[in-house]
C-alpha cells in the first residue's frame, strides 16, 4: 500500500505518485500529521488554497483485523489555528485501504466551485457537480447512491463546511449508507468545502483485503486480538448500551457538562441516560436498534440506531458526547429532541460536540432559555439559513462567547470542551490544555484510570499515557474502545503490525510511534505560533467551584508544562 | 451501619429483588466492610465496574462508612 493520490482543486487534476520511504511506516493520524507538516505553511490561512486535506487509513485498514477502519482525516484546523486530525469509522478507510491507497491529498482551491472526485481503482476523477451545491449531506448522499450504486463509500461534507463554519465537520458513510460517522473536530468540513470538494465517491467493488507478509504468525496473532477484546466485560456493555453508558458514570462523578459547564450533575440525567435510551429503541421496534456495527468487521458494536415513537429511524447513532453537550448542556432532558437535534446537525455537517457549546453560550446569554428544545431547534435553523446569529453560531464556542460577551466558555485552543467537566476529571483535564488536537476527548481520555479524578496528583503522568496509547491507536486505524482491552498487550499489537507488514516491530516501537505523532503535531502548532499559553485551561475552571464536586482545577501549571518535553 | 447503593445497567442484576432501576437502595451493613469486600459480598467482579462512593473512585481498600452513597456502574469510555 504505497500510493498517493494528490487531487488538486486549483487545476482541476488528480496525480498518483509513490510514497516516500519516511511515509512508509506511518498511517492515520501519524501520516496526517506528517504530510501536513512537510506540506503545509503553519501560517496559511485554514480556509484558504495553501492549506491540505489528507484522508488516510490506518496502518492496519483494509485488513482483517476487526475495528481497523478508522479514516483519519487532517488538515490545518479553522477552529484551532493549529493542526488537526479527526477520525472516524464507516466504509471509506477499508475501501481506500484495498485499493492500496495510503493517502489521499486534496490541495488548491475551487471557488465558487462544487466538484465530487471518484476514486476507483483505475484513478481518480474529478466531476463537476453543481446540482449537489448547498445540499444536506442525507440528500446529497442519496443522489450519489443512486448515481454510483449502493454500496459506493462516501465522503461529503454539508452546507456548513461550504459556508466555511469552523464548526462545520466531514461525514462518512456507514454500513447501510447512511452520512452519519463524523470526523466532527476541528473545523475540517469547513476546509473541505472551502476547495469546493463536495464529496468523495470510493469504489472499490471486487477489491480484496489486504494480505499479510506473514500469514501463520498474522493469523495466531489476531486470533490473540480477537479473544482479548471478546473477553473484556467493557466490549459487551458497549453493545447493551453504547457509549451512552457514560451519562450515567459522568453524573455519578459529577462532570456531566450542565447547562453551559455551570453544574456537573443533570437532573434530567435519568431521562437521557442508556437505561432510557436502550428501553426506548426496544419498546418502540420498527427501525431501532440497541446495538449496531460502523464498520465492516466491528467486535464492539457501540453504534445504535435511535427510532422515533412510531418506529421510523431518527438518527443513528445517538452517542454520549451528543446527549452530553445537546442535552445536559443544554438543559434538555428530551432524548427524542436530542436525536432530531443531532440528525439536523449530521444534515448541516456541524459537529454536535462544537454546536452544543456554542448553544449552550447563546443560552447563558440568553438568547435562548436552557431547557427549551424548541429554541435549540430555532438556532439550528439560524445556523442553517446563514443569518448573522447562524453564522457566529457555526463559529463554535470561542466565538459565540466572544460575540455575546459570555465568560464562561468552555474551549481549548478555540475548541469546544467534550462531555467531560476537568474539574471532576482532572486528567482529561491536562489532556484538554495540552494536547496539540485542542479539547479533544480522543486525544487522550482518562475517566478508566485508577486515580482519584478530583485529585490534582497524578493526573499529568495519567494524561500523557493516554494520549501517546490514543495516538497509536489513531494511527493503525484502530477503534478506540478496544483500547480497554488492548492497552495492557502492546505486544500483540505490535505483533500484529510486524506481522502483516514484515517489519521489526515491538512494543517500544509502537509507543515511539505514538510520541512521535505528538510530536510532530506540536511542531506543526509551535510554527502557527503556539506557545505554553496556548496550553491552558479557561480561567473559570481554575476560579469557579464546580458546585457538585466542590472541586477547580488545581493541576499546578508546572506539571502541564512538563508534558512539552517528554 | 446504613449505606446508598446504586446499581446502573447491567450490575441492576446485583441489586436486592424487587429494587427498581437506579434506585437509591438503602443497606444495613454488619461491621466493617471495604468495597473489595463488598464487591464480593455482591459477587460483582471488580475488573470491570466502576465503583464510586460519594462520586469518587475509589481504590478497594477504601473502608465504607455511615451514609456513604455507593454506585455501580460500567467502566467504559464515551465517544
């Protein structure tokens, strides 16, 4: 697997060439990094023709390996000012993977422009597509199925990402086709949609998996994976509840994200918790269902699809981090309401993470009352007609704040904080300040480690651990909820990477290649102009006293800077 | 000694018959008794649940005392 596509906006043509030899043993997030900083000016503007997309499956996509079809997809982030990645599942990196495609790069600009590029394996095309200008990204995937057949792959972006909204995220399409497994983070829908790339058409009919270079050893390897994942309690409560599990642990603990970061327990967490969730999907049948696969080869299974009282599907998937910041954040304790939120912001192409932050300022600015889905839906239109208020909003977070003149503004680096309060969850917390990605959940989450997540001790050593493991999983393309069950076999892990491709591989190696995504992220933002200022948590978490744990955050600035050189 | 259990989704199997659904469940505890020890008591496995009291984790030495709110709850991640 060593081609790469360089698909350029500006002159209309697509070029393959060969991987360079330093490309070679990297993947996802790692080679996104990678290309973004040998390629991209860190001073370039995000929306602008000098700054890249780069699509790239893991090092272990395309295989047999169950839960390897992460897509990372990277670019300079308009949210940020930094470098970015965000993943997701679906079909699109297993697809682009079999057809020996390491990554795609996506450079110039188009404006005014709408173009789809089809990538089969004689090339890649670029066609004109004007008719799909402005459209929703379920329309927009419905006219593209109905054009290249159903089981295409695809990679779109909404109405928001061609308004530019830093909000604006990258949908890919799942198993039964459906627009819905986002890279939300980051503000990259806004880069894409910016060139004028309104979508990516992979085909890959007939295309095998990927072989190994060492069958025997591969085989004995995975079938090791297999029966620790299968063995972990976590992977079967995955598939009883999904991710939703964690409104529950998060009100326990006490930083479920309340009413715009004002409180960390929800009254109305017990109506939008996954005892609701999953009692809903079974009493009501129809479309639903409890449990559901993104990807092709899924051992977890976390995905669900959520119906409607008549049984007609209304999203799917309905996950924590959008019950978190579309509910509790909001005030909302209406899951059928949070479900038609997050399929119009899966329509718009807005991230729901970014989106209720944003909301949840313009409520405590009063634009709106907490608790109001209806007025929840009136800003989703907002955002969608592209009035002014639409347009601050799909700004994200940061910006509603500043527009509004909020203080409390849960954002890190310009992004919007995940469902996770720092001040109950102090390692995620250091994670948040000092992770190049910005507030970012996937960047290193903390909430399974064996410390007291209120105490400040400890918690920049627990960070650091998760997010080079985050890293490395990032960069095989693997799921991160086999983390719990892998973290404590790096040697299979690394086995199976030696395996497949016929290198010397350990367990080092891997960890090395995880700080070496850091690092390399952090070189990218230190040429943008970060600084340790850069690495720190909003004041009000230091100040205020979140008053269900009576806590701040109290990790001493020191021990956030003493990540910098590890 | 009384303290609160609650037990969420799949460990509501561990709680006392007839106890709805993430209800506060009172218990009368005999003597002193840590939450390794009461996870055996209960026959939960300690591998994989997240064991809060008072809405900290807590290690499994921790000794409980009077009017400690206990949950038990999956541990999984979000995403």
């Amino acid at each position: 697997m060593r081609t790469i596509y360089r698909l350029n906006l500006t002159t209309g043509e697509a070029t393959k060439e060969e991987a360079p030899p330093r490309y070679v043993k990297l993947g996802g997030r790692a080679l996104t990094a990678a290309v973004l900083l040998d390629e991209v000016d860190p001073a370039a503007h995000p929306l602008g023709p000098k700054n890249k997309i780069v699509i790239a499956p893991g090092l272990l996509g395309g295989t047999t390996v169950p839960n390897s079809g992460r897509l990372s997809v990277g670019g300079k982030s308009p949210l940020t000012g930094g470098i970015k990645e965000s993943n997701a599942g679906g079909t699109a990196a297993d697809r682009l993977a079999r057809l020996g495609i390491k990554a795609l790069i996506i450079e110039g600009q188009a404006p005014g422009k709408t173009y789809t590029a089809r990538v089969t394996q004689e090339g890649v095309e670029f066609i004109p597509a004007p008719q799909l200008a402005g459209k929703g990204n379920y329309e927009t995937a419905g006219l593209l199925r109905n054009r290249y057949g159903p089981r295409a792959s695809l990679i779109t972006v909404g109405p928001a990402g061609e308004r530019g909204y830093a909000a604006a995220g990258i949908a890919v399409t799942d198993l039964e086709g459906r627009p819905s497994r986002m890279c939300g983070r980051g503000g990259l829908g806004a880069v894409l949609g910016k060139k004028g790339l309104k979508a990516l058409v992979i085909e890959a009919p007939g295309a095998p998996l990927r072989s190994p270079a060492r069958k025997d050893h591969f085989q004995e390897t995975l079938q090791k994976y297999r029966e620790i994942i299968l063995a972990n309690p976590a992977t079967a409560s995955y598939a009883d509840y999904g991710t939703a599990a964690m409104v529950d642990v998060m009100n326990e603990i006490g930083g479920l994200p309340t009413r715009n970061f004002s409180r960390g327990r929800f009254a109305g967490a017990g109506r939008i918790n996954a005892a609701r969730l999953r009692e809903n999907i079974l009493s009501r049948g129809g479309a639903g269902k409890p449990t559901h696969p993104c990807m092709a080869n899924c051992l977890v299974k976390c995905s669900n699809v959520y119906p409607d009282e008549t049984g007609k599907e209304l999203v799917s998937p309905l996950e924590y981090e959008t019950i978190g910041l579309l509910g509790a954040n909001l005030g909302i304790a209406d899951l059928d309401a949070i479900a038609a939120l997050n399929h119009r912001c899966n329509d718009l192409g807005i991230d729901t993470i970014e989106t209720g932050g944003a909301l949840g300022v313009a409520m405590e600015a009063g634009l709106a009352p907490f608790g109001d889905a209806d007025a929840a839906f009136f800003l989703l239109d907002e955002i969608a007609g592209g009035t002014v208020l639409g347009r601050v909003l799909g700004q994200g977070a940061m910006v509603t704040g500043r527009v509004f003149g909020v203080t409390r503004v849960a954002a890190v680096k310009g992004q919007g904080l995940p469902a996770y309060d720092p001040r109950a969850l102090k390692g995620v917390g250091v994670t948040y300040a000092t992770s190049p990605q910005g507030a970012d959940h996937t960047a290193g989450q903390t909430v399974r480690a064996k410390v007291d997540h209120r105490r400040p001790e400890g918690q920049a050593d627990v960070s650091w651990n998760a997010q080079v493991n985050f890293a490395v999983f990032d960069a095989l393309g693997l799921c991160m909820f086999v983390i719990p069950s892998l973290v404590a076999h790096p040697e299979v892990l690394a086995d199976l990477v030696a395996y497949f491709h016929g290198w010397d591989f350990t367990a080092e190696d891997l960890r090395e290649l995880g700080r070496q995504v850091i690092r390399t992220e952090r070189e990218f933002n230190a040429q943008a102009g970060f600084t340790r200022a850069h690495n720190r948590l909003p004041e009000f978490f230091r100040e205020e006293i979140l008053p269900d744990t009576q806590t701040v955050f109290d990790v001493p600035e020191e021990e956030l800077d003493s990540l910098e050189v590890r | 000694m009384k303290i609160y259990a609650r037990f969420y989704l799949h460990l509501q199997k561990y709680a006392p018959a007839g106890k709805a659904a993430e209800e506060e469940i009172p218990l009368e505890i005999p003597g002193v008794i840590t939450v390794a020890g009461f996870l055996r008591f209960l026959g939960i496995s300690a591998g994989d649940t997240a064991v809060l009291v008072n809405g900290r984790s807590v290690e499994g030495d921790y000794v409980l005392a009077e009017g400690d709110r206990v949950a038990f709850l999956p541990l999984l991640e979000g995403g």
